[in-house]
C-alpha cells in the first residue's frame, strides 16, 4: 500500500505501491487527492508498469497537502490505498542572523556614541531678487514647444520656494509642464502648446525674507481644426492621375469559334518490351478554347485512367502516359478533341511482348565453367561411422519450488548423453504437453 510522507516544500514527492493481477489488460488505475481527481500536470508523472504503480511529483508545494488515492478497477471488482502527503511551508523572510560572530561587534558599533558636535549658527539669507528677468516666446504656434528662464538669488537658500502662475492663477502641473530649479536657474518647459495656454506667466520665488516676482507673456497662434490643405502638393497631381485610371482600352472582337484539329498526330509504338514506360503525345488546336474536351479511348472503349495511366492536356498539348506496360495494353489507341464546332481525331497502335517468366540463361556466362568445375569436384574423407547412444538419464532432477502469484519461476536439470542428435526434450505439466506461449521458453545446451 502507499505510505504516508512528511516533506518540507520544494521536495519532491514519491509514492508507490504493488498491484496485481499483472497482466490485465482492462485494469485501469486512477489517483485521487482529498477525493478529487488529480489534475494531470508538468509537476506530476503516474507510472503503471507490470504491476508497479507510482506517482511522483516534483517540488511539492503548500496546496500538495491532503489525502492521496489510488484507485485500481477492473471488470471484476476495484481496490483502493491512501497516503497522506504534509508539506512544511518554508519561510518567507529568514530572520536569523547569517554571521552570527560578527552580530555582536555590529552592536557594539551601534551603540558607540560620537560626542555631539558644535551647532553651526544658523545661516541668515536675504530676500529673492531676480537678476534675470523671466524672458520667453512671445509668440508660438499651436503644437510648437515653449520655453521660460530666469535666474534668483540667494542660491544656497533651504527654504526658498519658486511658484509659477499664469493670468494669476497657480499653473497646474501636467505631463505638458515641467518646471526647474537649480543653483539659482529656474526654468518652464511646455511640451506641445495649445491655444488655452495664452496669456501672462509669473514667476514667484519667496524665502523667510520676503518674495520677489519677475513675469512675460505669450501669445499662441492657433491653427485650424481641419487641414484643408495638401501635405505633399507634390504628390496630390500624381494621386489624381491614380485615381482616374488610364483611359479605358477598346474591347477586342470575340474571336470566332474554330473546329479542332490536330498539328501533331500520335505515333505507333511496336516491339515494347513487358515494364516499359509508355508516352503518347500529340498537339491540337485552338489551344485557347475553354470548350474543348480531350477524349481517350482504346479498341474502340473509353480508357479507363489509374496510377498506371495518366492523361494531360495543357496549351494544346495532350498526352497518355503508360508507367508499365503490360501485354493486355496491345492496341488501338485514340485521341478524340471535341468542342461546340466539331471534332478531330487521331490514332496509333501499341504492341506489347510478353517477358520471360522464368529467365533460363545465366546472367554471368563468363563464371559458369568455373562453377561446373567446382561442382564436378569430389571431396573424399574418413567415413564416420555411426555412434550407439545409451537411453537418456538424468543425473540432476527437477526440484519443486513454491512462489508467489506473479514471481518467475525456473526449472532446470542435466541429462545424460547430451551429445545424442536424436535426443528430444519435452516438458509436461500435469501429464499433458506444456501448451506454446510467450511466457514459457524452453531450452537446451549441452
């Protein structure tokens, strides 16, 4: 049966257990966890092989605990074994020191108190003042990118804090805005301007002191919502020549229909050999009529196409091939083209000759002598004479065994005289023959 297991999350699991009968083939075995199939994944792999049935599954994981069944059924009856299967969750966060001797100098330096330093007296700055004024486009078009600078003193002081406002209302930040301040250069960047962004910018920088301003404004040009003129002007004469077409071509005459004939009439085909590979062809015209039909017929009956006989008709070529001819395809054959008009036709013969069925002569002449010669050669020798065995002993008897249903079992034991040609072997079960099987084998050596 499956035996229970306790393992520690990214191990991997194996259960096994023995089933029997082994050689069953309508036995089918299922697995269960927590009474639920057991959804087939790359993790898992079942094996079921002579009687072993195992399920392993790689780098178990939390929701890998619970019960485990194994379900064997046949036409006769079912048996089932459990296992329980616990996983031990590993830490997430390891809270243990990975060099504890170094744990205590760590301390011991976190502990350790610098004497306090002196206070450095508190730096007094003045009031902003702009010693560059805000400057900037006065004038952009809609789409185009806008840029304002100017330049503030103190620049080393912490609390000094730049605002910008347009038409006296705080800008509000967005991803078309971004705004700099940086050792005393502050800075506006409009990505793309729309017409909304008129109107007067102003800078505010204020400290502890006081605040200064400095401001400019803008003016956007906006452009029309509908672009009624062309990008490429280059190109609108050339797209209007596409766009009218070329002049239309006149129609040609539709050309009278035509009666088929042939060009090229087939040629007769005497003295084939049995096997050979055949091709009849001929050209007929008009080689362009979507109406004309290609007919085949031999001794006057309509031939019957196979993987043998192939037909083709393309661009007022037709053809027949043969792949291997045989003596019933001795012949008359005709070509038959038809169309609304009339028709043509065109024959030949075919004569085919039976192949020798069984080839007398030899196929190397220039070594039959030589094989005469070594078949008229004698070889002489010592007569053997005949040997008289004795009847056959045995001088090592089978010995019983007892085993369990599904072991192999193995008889062996030694016979006296084992060079006797005549001496035949034959084992019995329960005084009748043993019947022939794939699972019994019998053998003799010496």
């Amino acid at each position: 049966p499956l035996q229970n297991l306790e393992l520690v999350e990214g191990q991997s699991a194996h259960l096994e257990c023995r089933l029997i009968p082994v050689g069953d083939p309508n036995l089918k075995v299922e697995w269960f966890i927590n009474e639920k199939p057991l959804q087939p994944s790359s993790r898992h792999q079942t094996t079921h092989d002579f009687g072993y049935v195992a399920l392993d599954i790689q780098y178990v994981r939390p929701d890998d605990n619970g019960i485990y069944t194994c379900r064997a059924h046949n036409e006769l009856g079912e048996a089932v074994t459990t296992a329980s299967v616990k996983v031990q969750t590993k830490a997430f966060i390891e809270l243990q020191s990975h060099h504890p001797e170094g744990y205590e100098k760590i301390q011991e330096m976190e502990n350790y108190k610098q004497a306090p330093l002196p206070e450095a007296p508190e730096k007094a700055f003045e009031k902003p003042v702009f010693i560059k004024p805000l400057y900037g486009p006065a004038e952009v078009g809609e789409g185009m990118p806008a840029h304002f600078e100017a330049r503030v003193v103190p620049i080393g002081d912490p609390d000094l804090k730049i605002q910008w406002f347009v038409n006296g209302v705080a800008l509000k930040q967005g991803s078309r805005f971004r705004d700099i301040h940086d050792f005393g250069m502050v800075s506006l960047d409009i990505a793309s301007t729309i017409a909304e962004d008129s109107g007067v910018y102003m800078c505010k920088a204020v400290n502890k002191a006081g605040e200064a301003v400095t401001s400019t404004s803008m003016v956007v040009r906006a452009r029309g919502g509908v672009l009624g003129e062309s990008q490429h002007p280059e190109a609108y004469i050339q797209l209007k020549k596409f766009e009218l077409g070329p002049a239309p071509a006149p129609e040609p005459e539709p050309a009278q229909p035509r009666a088929p004939f042939f060009t090229e009439h087939l040629v007769s085909l005497d003295n084939l050999i049995e096997g050979q590979y055949i091709h009849l062809e001929a050209r007929v015209e008009p080689s362009n009529d979507e109406k004309l039909k290609i007919e085949w017929y031999k001794n006057g009956k309509s031939l019957v196409c196979g993987t043998r006989i192939r037909t083709t008709c393309d661009f007022g070529l037709v053809s027949l091939d043969i792949v291997t001819v045989r003596p019933d395809d001795s012949g008359i054959y005709t070509c038959r083209a038809v169309n609304e008009v009339g028709e043509a036709i065109t024959t030949c013969s075919m004569k085919v000759e039976d192949r020798e069925s069984i080839i007398y002569r030899s196929q190397h002449p220039e070594s039959l002598p030589k094989i005469l010669e070594l078949e008229s050669t004698q070889l002489t020798g010592p007569e053997q004479k005949d040997i008289l065995y004795e009847k056959p002993i045995f001088i090592s008897p089978l010995n019983n065994i007892e085993l369990k249903e599904g072991e192999a079992a193995h008889f062996e034991c030694r016979i006296e005289p084992y060079r006797d040609p005549t001496l035949k072997i034959e084992f019995q079960l329960n005084g009748k023959p043993l019947p022939a099987a794939t699972r019994f084998t019998a053998s003799k050596d010496f």
